[in-house]
C-alpha cells in the first residue's frame, strides 16, 4: 500500500525567502504524486503533479517539486515566499495499480506560515 | 463553469438527527468522491462513485450512504448523526482518463 508522509505539521519563514516543505512516499511502483494547497476555510486547488515525465515539476504560483526515486522523496519548493503563500499543504500519492477507483492518498499536512 | 459545488456550506446537527449532504459538477466528470477531513489530518475517502448508479465503499463508510442517479450530483446521506461525524466534508470529480481530481469547498458539519 502506498503512504506519504509529511515531514512537518508547520513551517515558518519570512517573506522574500525560500520556502521547502517535505514529503516522503512509499509505495512499491512508480507512484503519481500531487501537491494541493488549501487556503483558510476554502476547498483543495491543485499546485502541480507528478505523473513519471520530467522529475523536476513546474506548479502554479511560483511552486516547484523534484521527484528523486533514490530518497523517495517529491519536497516542494518556492524561491521567494509571498505572504499569500500561507495555507496548509497535503502531498498526496495515487497508487499506479489502482485503476479502479484511482482514489488518492492525502498526507497529514503542512501549515505553512508567512512572516512579514 | 462552475466546477465542483458543495451545499451546505456549514451546519450543526444534534445527534440522532439525519442530513444530506449536496455535491454537483458541471464538468461532465464520470468519477466522484467524498472525503472527510478531520482536524490536523489529511483527507480519508468515504464514498466513491465511477459513473450514475454506481458506487463504492472507500476507508470510512460506517455511518453514511450514497447514490448517484445522475452524472452531476453525488449527495452524501447521514442517517443517524454521531459527534464522531464532526468535520469538514469535502466532494471532488475527474475524468476518467485523468488522475488530478477537482474539489469543492467543503461542507463544515458539527454535530452536538
């Protein structure tokens, strides 16, 4: 069975410098690996997805991720924090031999704050 | 276009009462889903639906029921309210060719 596991429940960082957020996967395939944001009191929005192409992911807003198979790991990244930034971020893994139901698997979150 | 529509916004339950839930897309998504989100957890899936009149159980199906008469609307049935149902409900939709899935703004139900 496949699991991501988040490395921090909260990150803190000033405006103007990088943000990193962590995220372990296991899962014995080739996984597709996601990053949603949720803002306070809103739904999920997609930030960018991992689907086995290129391993360096290109997101919305100025967020990047690496999938690097060796550490099992896909961290988020983004050079420059902007106070709209802060939200909760869930990794999310999707089982490649679920062709069924293709439900997705969420990890436990990561607040992330801005300072000014 | 709306997306993924979610009412309720928020509601308070007394235990025992029951609720449904509404969930609609206008995406002509076949798959359809709803998740529950407890505090400081990630989403866990109660319910699945890959097309009208088809449904399954996810992790968590105690407590609820589903149907899907239609390919837009995927409604979330309560029976009997428990405070171990307090949380925020989420429903989402893809197409089946795709693995991102599209959310709503969740429902935020307390039951007391």
């Amino acid at each position: 069975a496949q699991s991501v596991t988040q490395l921090d429940s909260h990150v803190s960082v000033s405006e103007g410098t990088p943000v990193l957020l962590r995220c372990n996967y296991s899962s014995s395939y080739s996984p597709s690996l996601f990053w949603y944001v949720q803002h306070p009191n809103k739904g999920l929005q997609l930030l960018l997805k991992y689907t086995s192409a290129a391993t360096l992911v290109k997101g919305i807003n100025g967020f990047e991720a690496e999938f690097k198979k060796s550490e099992t790991s896909f961290h988020l990244t983004k050079p420059s924090a902007h106070m709209s930034d802060a939200a909760e971020y869930f990794c999310v893994v999707r089982d490649p031999k679920d062709t069924g139901r293709r439900a997705l698997t969420f990890g436990s979150g990561t607040r992330l704050q801005v300072q000014p | 276009n709306a997306g993924v529509t979610q009412t309720p916004k928020f509601r308070i339950l007394k235990i025992g009462q029951s609720m449904t839930l509404q969930c609609a897309q206008d995406m002509n998504h076949n798959y359809m889903y709803w998740y529950r989100q407890d505090p400081g957890m990630g989403l866990k899936l109660i319910y699945y639906s890959v097309g009208a009149g088809i449904t399954d159980k996810g992790e968590v199906p105690n407590g609820y029921n589903v149907s899907r008469s239609t390919t837009e609307d995927f409604p979330l049935r309560l029976e009997l309210a428990a405070p171990s149902q307090t949380s925020v409900y989420f429903c989402a939709s893809r197409r089946g060719v795709e693995d991102t899935q599209y959310f709503g703004p969740g429902t935020r139900l307390t039951v007391l």
